[in-house]
C-alpha cells in the first residue's frame, strides 16, 4: 500500500511565533492542511505526521485524522524521518511519499505521476525536483551522463554546485523496505551536523540500487516559507492563482486590492467582487451578484442577484435578490430571505427575516424570526437578553414597526399590525392591532426665554 510521512517537527525561528511552522496559514488553511490535501486528493492510504516543536498544536488539528510520531529533537530531515519508524514497519510492501509540512503546494497530480515513474523505473528512491531561477538555499540535483548522482546541501556545496538550478523540492518516493534500510545508514558527517534525508540517495546508489529524479512541471511545489516575508510571497502566489480560477469561470474583478479568497470557495458566472473582499470557508456565492467593496464572508450560502456593500457575514444564508448595506452585520445561523432590504448600521443574529422584509436603517434583530414585507423602522431593537436568559421575538407577516421601537422578549407581533414609534412592547399584540405606548405630551412654553432670564 501507499503510505505518506509528512515532516512537520520545525519550529521556523524566523517567524517569531511559538507555532510549529506548518501550522503558519496560506489563504487561510495552515500550510499542513495543503499538504494532508494533496495526500488524500491523490489517494494516499495511509498519512503519518512527524511532529516536534509545539507537537500539542498539530495533534490537536488533526485529531484522529492520520497518525503521528514525535521527535523529541530537531536532528534533521532523516533523522526526523526516523521517528516514523514504527509506522512504516506496519506495512513494508509499496512505497512511501515523504513530504515536507511547510511546502504548501505540493499538489496530487505531481504526487501520482511521480509513483508512476518510481515504479516504472523501479527506483528505491524517487526525489520530486524543480528547475528555478533563485536555487538558493536548496538542496541542489547532482547529476551525471547515468542520471541523478545525489543532492548537496547549499551549506554544502562547492561554487560549481551552487550555479545548479535544479534543485530538491523536498518530496520523496521510497520503495518503503529501501527506506527503512537507507535510514540506518546516514551519519551526520556534514555542514550542520545534521541527518539529511537527501544523502539516502547517493547511499542507494552505492549500494547498487536505483535513483532517480522526477522534475515537476509545477515549479510551485518546492516553494515554501522560511519567514514572514516568505509567508507572504506564498500567500500572494496561492491568492492570484484562486482569482485566475474563478476569472476562468466568468468571475469580474476590476481591482484585486484586497481581495482574498481561499480555496473552498464557490462564485457563479456574472459575479463581481470588488476591492476590500474577503471570501471564506464554505461561502458559495450565486450568479450576476456584486460583492464588495470591504465585504467578509465566512461559511455563508448567497443566492443570485445579492448586491452587499460593506457587509460582513457569517455562518448564515442570503437567498436572492437581498440588498444589504453599507455597515451590515450578519451574525452565525440567520436566514435573509429573498428580495429583503437591509440599509445601513444593522445587526442581524441568529434571525430569520421573511421576504421582501425592509429594515433600512440602525437596527438590532437578535434571537427573531420576522415576517414577510415587514417593515422595520429606524432604530428599532428586539430586546433579546435580560441578563439571564435570551428570548425570541416574532413578528408577523406585513405588520409595521414604528421608528425606535423596543421589543421586550419574549413577545409575539400578529400579522399587519402597527406599532407607534417609540412604543416599547411588553406584551403580544394580536393581528391587525396597533401598539402604542406613550406619556402625554407636553409644551411648556416660554421655558427657554425663563431660563434665559435667570442668567
Ligand atoms: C530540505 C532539504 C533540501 C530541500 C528543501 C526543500 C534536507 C537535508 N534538505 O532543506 O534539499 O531543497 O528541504 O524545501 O532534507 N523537519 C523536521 N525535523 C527536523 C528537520 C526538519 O521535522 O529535524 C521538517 C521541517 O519542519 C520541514 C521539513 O522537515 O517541514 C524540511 O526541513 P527544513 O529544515 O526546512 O529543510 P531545508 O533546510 O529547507
Ligand atoms: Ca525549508
């Protein structure tokens, strides 16, 4: 069976974090999750993570997605290799993928069709390589007329195998009896006293076996991440390479500034996302809608026609033809039904609100379920918490909420009917009633010309 070892042990000193470098997101999913991705993408059978520094954080991400095995000590690349001995010894028969935990773009059609080659030349080892401009810092291919003669370290390397351009990605395929073997016999006879899991190759070919080199046409896979700067450029990479995918698809964008999709998200043909946007999780977003400028959208299902501006969203649904904005705050599991209106400065949590409904200005909807073609003036509030408890509202189909009006929870609103502005209901209203709930009026006239006259 195929099986993956995925190194994650390094704690990347240069981000100045006390995270586990692969633990460091690109577009939103930890550098790991690309990796564990590509892996199961290509069918991988069984995943062993190594892990190390903040070992803790990478174990609870994973749960009980795939194994692990800890290094205690950061003694290089084999060595760490090593500390999944255990787990290779459960299944000795095919090959095993090595790959490194902070090379997010490591994808599952170079995985597959480099096994293809590793079997088909019936290779102990198969190393994954790429041709680049900048080699530096890499391990460079040392090659002859009979092909891959081993991989020198940049710390390593002579001046002459410095200018080497093709260079190491990191990934691996092992006949995983070889490994296992090749393993026991690296030394850490090198420039940084380490266990390179690169010298098993010059190894199997001293002992007779076959190595070889599959140069990706991908040259993104071997990028990773040394520090922030790194982080950022892969982020920018991963960022231009989703807005391409969905430019492809019919997506419109007249400016990118800003704009950050991750990887799971859906958007029909006809859309447009305009500067400031950022698109998360599970978010699918309809056809002909127009999304910005300054949106966040996180897990959250959009029908077609929604024109948002300056909303953010999370965790809900906005069916069709939903105006909303500017300063629209939808808060998790609320249902914006079709052709409703939501205007500036409202909040909206854990909601429905029915078709056609307008809220257009500085409202609060928590803990609600409002109709359809209500209508619910400015400042209004639904009174939801009482310092102990939260309660829900309904409001009825077509009913009328005046200006300013406190909806005192529990408390349920009859289809058509008013309620006075400034009212402040504490008790059901029935259908086609009006609420309204004032002090008398009161003009005292002359009072400021008095007051006036104190002085
Ligand atoms: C390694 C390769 C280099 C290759 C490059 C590609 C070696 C000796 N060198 O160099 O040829 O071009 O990757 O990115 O293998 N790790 C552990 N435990 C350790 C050391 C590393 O788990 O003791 C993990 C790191 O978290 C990382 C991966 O192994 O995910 C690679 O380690 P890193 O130190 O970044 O290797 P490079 O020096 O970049
Ligand atoms: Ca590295």
């Amino acid at each position: 069976m195929d099986q993956a070892i995925i190194l994650a042990g390094g704690q990347g000193k240069r981000m100045h974090a006390p995270i586990p470098k692969p633990m460091f997101k690109v577009l939103g999913e930890p550098m790991l999750e690309w990796v564990l991705g590509a892996c199961e993408q290509a069918a991988v059978a069984r995943i062993c993570v190594v892990t190390g520094y903040e070992s803790e954080q990478i174990k609870t991400y994973l749960g009980s997605r795939c194994e692990t095995a800890y290094q205690a000590e950061r003694l290089g690349t084999g060595h760490a290799v090593m500390q999944a001995l255990d787990f290779l010894k459960q299944d000795m028969e095919g090959n095993t993928l090595v790959l490194c935990g902070d090379a997010p773009f490591i994808d599952a059609e170079t995985i597959r069709d480099s096994l293809v080659r590793h079997i088909a030349e019936h290779n102990a080892a198969t190393v994954i390589t790429a041709n680049v401009a900048q080699p530096f810092g890499y391990g460079r291919i040392l090659r002859t007329d009979s092909g891959i003669a081993g991989i020198v370290e940049e710390k390593d390397a002579t001046p002459e195998q410095r200018a080497i351009t093709e260079i190491n990605s990191g990934c691996y395929w092992f006949r995983t009896a070889d490994l296992i073997d090749l393993l026991g016999k690296i030394t850490n006879n090198n420039a940084q006293k380490e266990y390179y899991l690169t010298d098993t190759i010059a190894i199997a070919l001293e002992s007779g076996r076959r190595a070889g080199a599959y140069c990706s046409k991908n040259p993104d896979v071997v990028l990773g991440a040394n520090d922030r700067k790194g982080l950022l450029a892969l982020n920018e990479a991963a960022r231009h390479a989703v807005l391409n995918k969905h430019m492809a698809n019919g997506v419109g964008f007249v400016c990118t500034d800003g704009i950050i999709i991750e990887r799971s998200v859906r958007i029909g043909e006809g859309t447009e996302i305009l500067p400031g946007t950022i698109l998360r999780g599970k978010t699918v977003i309809g056809t002909n809608c127009v999304i910005g400028p300054n949106c966040v959208i996180e897990n959250t299902e959009i029908g077609d026609d929604v024109m948002l501006n300056s909303v953010q969203a999370y965790d809900s649904r906005i069916d069709s033809d939903v105006k909303m904005g500017p300063f629209v705050h939808i808060r998790p599991n609320s249902h914006i039904c079709s052709g409703a209106a939501i205007g500036d400065f409202v909040e909206i949590k854990n909601s429905e609100v029915g078709e056609g409904t307008a809220i257009a200005h500085l409202a609060y909807i928590g803990d609600s379920d409002v109709g359809k073609h209500v209508n619910i003036g400015c400042g209004c509030v639904t009174v939801n918490f009482d310092g102990v408890k939260k309660s829900r509202c309904e409001i009825g189909d077509h009913a009328f909420i005046g200006c300013n009006t406190n909806l005192i929870a529990p408390v349920k609103l009859g289809k058509d009917c008013y309620t006075a502005a400034g009212t402040t209901v504490t008790a059901d209203i029935p259908d086609y009633a009006l609420a309204i709930d004032r002090g008398t009026l009161q003009v005292k006239e002359g009072y400021t010309l008095r007051k006036f006259a104190k002085k």
